[in-house]
C-alpha cells in the first residue's frame, strides 16, 4: 500500500460524509411517489433543491486549501503561494457550466420521457431521483476536486498523484498512481470518487499505488464484474491492465452492444485502440491492419492457454 498522508485520508472522509449527508437530504425532498405534474412540482421545489446542492458544494470546497498545505506540510515540502485560491466561485453551478437548476431538470426531462415512452410514472420519477442522486454526488465531488486544482495551481512547484477511492471501476483503476503536472486535467466520469494528492514529483513514488496490486486484492467476482469476464482472465493470464482496459475505447458501440467484426471467417469483438504505427499493438504486428481482437476474441479462437498468451501477446496486451 503506498505511503498516503493521513491529510489525505481525512479530506476523503470529509468529503465522504458531505456527500453522503447531501444526497440523504435530496433524496427526501424529491421523494418515492411521482407528483401528477412533473413540471409544476419541479417549479414549486426547484429552489430547495438548489439550495441544498449549493450547500454541499459550499462545505466540499471550504478545507481544500488548508488540505493541500496540510498535504505538502506532512510530506516536508511546503510550498510558496503564488496565488489566492477562490473556491466560493465554484458554488452554485455546475462543473461543465450549466446552473445547478439546470442540471437537476434534466431529471425531469428525462422522467416525462421514460412517461412518454410507456414508462410507468412511479418507476419513471424513481429512476429520475436516482439520476438526481448521481447529478449531485458527481457535482460534489468535482467542487472538492476543482478548489483542490485550484490550491495545486497557486502554489509553486506542486503536482498531484491520483488516489482511488474504491469501489473503482476499470477506467480509474489504470490511472491510479499517477504523478500528474499542475496543468493536466483530472480525467473522470459521473459518479469517480478518485481524489488529487497534492506532491512534488520527487515524492510522488512514495504514494503511487499499484493498479496491478488492487486487481490483485479482488475478489474473482469483482475483477469480472469490473473488467468483464474475458478482461479479468486476459489479466490473470498477464496481460497488461491498462492494455486491456484502454482497448474497449475502440469498440463499435450501436444499440448499447459491442459490435462484432468477421475475422478468420468468424464474428469476433474487435477494437481499433492503440492498431497504428505508434499504437503498441500496431508495432507489434508490423504492417499488418487486421483489426486488433479483444481478450474476448481471443479466447474463443485459442484452443489452450499458451496459444491465448500468444494472441495477447500479439494484440497488444501482454508482454
């Protein structure tokens, strides 16, 4: 296990609890039964749920700069300020610019038209809180995160090591660890708990983690669950983990499923991530355009395991 401040582990708490506290108390104001006119009771509630949200931003973002000092502090590297955090500016709108309103009516929007679409109206306003839920448990987290950017930024000399929070799904698995410039942005989706740990770069080995060792940590259940059944037995086989996980980027995806391509006279999944020259799999293979076969694929042609270990070997994802 790495060598994480214990700044770190007290900030995550924190930001565990507001989150959890906020949600309980959306969750209660939007309720279980559906109101007759979705609209009408969104203009009569819209301004609590606001509120409410706006609250949770306001406390998630109010210790992020003492967390990095306190981070760079217990690491014995403090670091001059170059410039004064604003986090208030982050409250009360949403991390891709919308208004928080705006965000939530989405919910909305969507409940009327699972309604339209034949959808209950009970099971339509249900699936909407839990969207809601999502909405803000993702706004939270990126307000922690962006004052924990801005406290990176203003100070001279500091970068950041991702840390998972799990449970953890494939994509941020493979980026744990990492040491990243004040300047790269921290790539997340709906619902990533995954925290900035403020660092020098020279120090940044002590708290690295090793996605290999959480794979490893897994339950057999949770790496298929996680990586799907063909990904977690190409890694167990010793393929690369991010290998495996970046090359369902490549997938064609219609209707929600995987699309299948024909090779060697068969239906196979097949991923166009990381088959050019510069790709690992496209200079593995040479001048070969073939297309690059998932772990799937692979082990529905491979009559025995060496022979998979090969195909892996091939395609990228084992070396």
């Amino acid at each position: 296990m790495p060598n994480l401040p214990q700044s770190a582990a007290d900030f995550d708490a924190t930001q565990r609890r507001i989150s959890e506290q906020v949600i309980e108390e959306i969750a209660k104001q939007w309720g279980s039964l559906p109101p007759s006119d979705f609209d009408a009771w969104f203009g009569r509630n819209s301004d609590r749920l606001v509120r409410t949200t706006a609250m949770g931003q306001r406390a998630a973002v109010a210790g992020a700069d003492r967390y990095v000092d306190d981070a760079l502090e217990e690491q014995g590297t403090p670091s001059r300020r170059l410039a004064t955090p604003q986090p208030e500016r982050l409250v009360g709108v949403a991390s891709d610019g919308r208004t928080i309103e705006g965000l939530l009516q989405q919910a909305v929007v969507g409940a009327q038209q699972r309604v339209a679409a034949g959808e209950a109206p009970y099971r339509a306003w249900q699936a909407a809180g839990l969207d809601v839920r999502l909405y803000i448990q993702t706004q939270l987290a990126d307000a922690g995160r962006t004052a924990t950017g801005l406290g990176i930024v203003s100070r001279l000399g500091v970068g950041y090591v991702r840390m998972l929070v799990p449970p953890s799904c494939s994509r941020c698995v493979v980026l744990a660890g990492r040491y990243y410039h004040w300047s790269a942005g921290f790539r997340r989706h709906p619902g990533c708990n995954c925290k900035h740990i403020p660092c020098r770069e020279k120090n940044s080995d002590d708290m690295r983690t090793d996605p290999q060792a959480y794979f490893n940590s897994l339950p057999a259940a949770e790496q298929r669950r996680i990586f799907g059944a063909a990904g977690a037995q190409a890694v167990r086989d010793g393929a690369d983990l991010s290998q495996v996980v970046n090359a369902r980027r490549g997938l064609t995806i219609t209707g929600g499923r995987a699309q299948r391509t024909e090779v060697m006279g068969r239906r196979l999944l097949t991923t166009t991530e990381g088959t050019t020259r510069r790709g690992v799999a496209g200079r593995r293979r040479g001048a070969a355009r073939a297309p690059r076969l998932m772990p799937e694929a692979i082990y529905e042609l491979a009559e025995s395991r060496e022979a998979a270990i090969e195909l892996l070997r091939q395609h990228g994802y084992i070396q």
